[in-house]
C-alpha cells in the first residue's frame, strides 16, 4: 500500500493523483490543486500530455507555415502510397514463410 504523504525538506505534503488535475467537461484544462512544491509542474506535465493526445500540437505545428494545396495534396498522397507499401510487404513476408497444400485425388501435393 503506498503512502500518502513523504517527507520533504519543509516538511510532509500531499502526493496528487491524476484525477485531480483534470477539470470536468473541459478535455484540455487543467487545475493546481494547491502550492505545494512540485504541483504546478505536475499539472504542465499533464496539459502537455493532454495535448498531445488530443493533437493539437502536431496541428499547431503543421499550421506554422502555410503550405499550397497541391502541396498539401502531393504529400498526403505520398504518405498513403507508403502506408500502402508497407503493407504490401508486411502481407509478402507473411505469406513467404507460409507453405500452401493443394490436395489433388486424395494426396497431398
């Protein structure tokens, strides 16, 4: 069983769990529960986490520079002929270990 309190330079305080730095009804806020030493940091390390998962840093940075549509266009195109790459050889290193039995009048082949 885990404590609740450990010691400190100044003294006990209160170890945070994670649920109470989420504010309800709003997916990307965050509160300091109180100025105990190390809360605020803990609660950055939260926002950041929850903006990660939500993704909107990966779109703030997308949307950094401006970037033409036809750009925009021939990259995501790109990204998906790849995707489909990858794939295409994932299913042909699958099926080369796979050894294939046809039976033909009762014997194998």
């Amino acid at each position: 069983m885990r404590k609740d309190f450990r010691k400190s330079k100044k003294g006990n305080f209160k170890r945070h769990r994670r649920e109470e730095f989420f504010v309800p009804g709003n997916a990307l806020g965050v509160k300091v529960p109180d100025n105990s030493p190390g809360t605020l940091e803990k609660a950055l390390k939260y926002l950041k986490r929850q903006l990660k998962d939500n993704d909107t840093i990966m779109q703030l940075k997308a949307n950094r520079y401006y970037e033409k549509p036809s750009t925009k266009r021939r990259r995501v195109k790109e990204e998906a002929q790849r995707a489909q790459w990858t794939k295409e050889r994932q299913a042909e290193r699958a099926d080369k270990n796979h050894v294939w039995t046809a039976i033909m009048n009762g014997k194998a082949s």
